[in-house]
C-alpha cells in the first residue's frame, strides 16, 4: 500500500476518528510537511477501497461541515490481532455446546440488538433502506439498495466477518435478524458470497412495503 495511506490508517488506529487537521499535522511531524489536498486525495481513495469512513463533526464551525474519519473494520483487519482466532473460538464454543437451535436464538438476539443502535425512521421502504444501508455501509458492509420487479434488492459486497463463519450459517442468520430489525420487514436472502455470488443480496418484496 502507498505510504502515505499507510500512514493515515495506522495514525487513525492508533488515536481513533481524527480530522484532516490532525491527519496533516501528525504525518508533516513525522515525515515533513504535507497539504490538506493531498491527505484529502488519499483519503478519499481509502473511503472508495471501503477502509475508512466518515462522519460530520458534531460541533463544526459555520461553513463547509468539518469530517472526522476512521478505520472500518475492513481497515482494521489490515492490522495484525488476535481478535479473529478468538472470535472463531468463541463461535466453534457455542456450536459444540448448544444444539442448533439455542445457536440460533442467540445469534438472532444479537443481530436484534445490533439493530438498536440504528435509528430507522423512514416513512416509505426506499428511506429505510437508504438509512439501511448508510448505517451497513458506517460498519463496514459497502452496501446498496436497488428496486427490482419484485421490489427492492439489499446488497452487501463486504461482509465485515466472512472470515470467522466458514461456513457462512451462523452470522448470516444474525445479519438477517440486523437487517430484518431494522426494516420492520424480514427480507429473502437472494445471493449469498459464501456460494460464491458477488455480494448478500436480500430481496424485500413490494407487497411488504
């Protein structure tokens, strides 16, 4: 990875959401002087590879709103921890210790309560679905939401944990339980990466809007 961006995720990781400002004075203090332009270049380049996000700074000056940014958990898998292997011991646990269906009750009430800390308010499905996606999408998930004859389809092109759940069955069914939480509808899952599809893909159909 180019050195510059380098520098900018391992600054974030290590001091967590920080704005330009701060981007631009800790690189210049480490290696010599650097503009906004080109941190904001690098920035924008690591917003569109889904490894930073970011945010409007809750209090900004009059103007052009200030943004803060931070690592996705895509970017923080990027960085060496051991978060994985626990969390694959964590899982490989619950599956030898519960039967199939207690898996699932606890991995439905943890994607019921991930969808808590999302404030969906739209009226109509397609702003739900855009606050949807703007929360996935603050989480790493690079998602979208297109109509489609039979309604609308809920892609996810990065799963933030494929990784972890070999074999896609145990997560998945906690995203559906996140996305179904949030929408008030529980969707179809369409696509899945698993099968070797490009993206999640959940279809919401028409009649249930």
């Amino acid at each position: 990875m180019q050195e510059t961006r380098s520098q900018i995720l391992s600054f974030l990781r290590t001091h967590g959401p920080a704005s330009v400002d701060r981007i631009v004075a800790h690189i210049s203090q480490v290696r010599g002087p650097i503009t906004h332009v080109t941190v904001r270049h690098h920035l924008t380049r690591l917003l569109a590879d889904g490894l930073v996000t970011s945010a409007p700074l809750s209090r900004s000056t009059p103007g052009r709103p200030q943004l803060v940014y931070q690592l996705t958990p895509q970017g923080e898998s990027l960085f060496p921890n051991n978060l994985r292997r626990v969390a694959e011991g964590l899982i490989e646990q619950v599956q030898s210790a519960l039967t199939p269906d207690q898996v699932n009750v606890i991995f439905e009430g943890l994607g019921a309560r991930m969808a808590q800390s999302a404030a969906i308010d739209g009226a109509t499905m397609p702003e739900r679905l855009q606050q949807v996606v703007d929360h996935l999408n603050r989480l790493g998930y690079q998602a979208n939401w297109e109509p489609c004859p039979e309604g609308f389809l809920l892609h996810t092109h990065s799963c933030p944990y494929h990784r972890i759940d070999r074999d896609g069955s145990t997560l998945c069914r906690m995203d559906m339980t996140f996305i179904a939480s949030m929408l008030g509808v529980v969707p179809r899952l369409a696509r899945h990466m698993s099968q070797g599809d490009s993206s999640c893909s959940y279809l919401i159909p028409t009649t249930n809007n």
